[in-house]
C-alpha cells in the first residue's frame, strides 16, 4: 500500500490539479496520500476554496494535512489562510518538516 505525502511549492493551480488527481488515484487503490502547502503554494487554499470541488472535497477527507506558517506570513496570506482554518505546520523553522511524514513511512513528493 503506498503511502504518500505530496509538498506543493508552486502557486500554480493546474499542475495542483494534477496533484490531487494523483493523491485521489492513490487513495481510491487503497493507499494514502496527504498533501501539504509550502512555498509560494500557500497562496492556493484562498484561489481554490471557491473554485475547486475537488480541493474542497480533499479538504473534506483530511487528505491537506495543512500549510507552511512561515511561508504564510511571508507571502502575505497568513490571515487568509486562517480565516480558511487551514492547519498551519510549523515544526521546521517556521516550515513544514518532511522528516515529520518520513518517520511516519511516507514517500515524500515535491512538486
């Protein structure tokens, strides 16, 4: 069973797209998958949250398992993103950790 926790870095909302795409495949086969915003990507919950039923129904399913809180800040969301009640992750510096998700035996993707 695949286990697999995607980093989307990019502000780009077609290849997040693919990205959900690809964490739904995972989870409908029987794996698990779990996305996390960092970089400039935090800006995506604000543009998606109206637009996307598939963010929305990820959001739902707990498969975005948060966004970076340093990042937020920086890039001008911070407050955006928790009036969303996204979960900021913060345990690297201000950053999401991937060592966090690695202990927890999942493969790591960055897109």
């Amino acid at each position: 069973m695949s286990k697999v926790v995607f980093f989307a870095f990019r502000n780009h909302a077609m290849c997040f797209q693919h990205l959900l795409l690809n964490a739904f495949d995972i989870i409908e086969k029987g794996g698990e998958a779990k996305i996390v915003f960092e970089g400039e990507a935090v800006k995506l919950p604000v543009e998606l949250e109206s637009k996307n039923p598939m963010y929305k129904k990820a959001v739902e399913q707990g498969v975005i398992a948060g966004v970076c809180e340093a990042c937020s800040k920086a890039m001008g969301v911070y407050e955006q993103n928790k009036e969303l009640g996204v979960t900021f992750l913060s345990s690297l510096s201000g950053h999401p950790a991937m060592e966090d998700y690695l202990a927890e035996g999942y493969q790591v993707i960055t897109l």
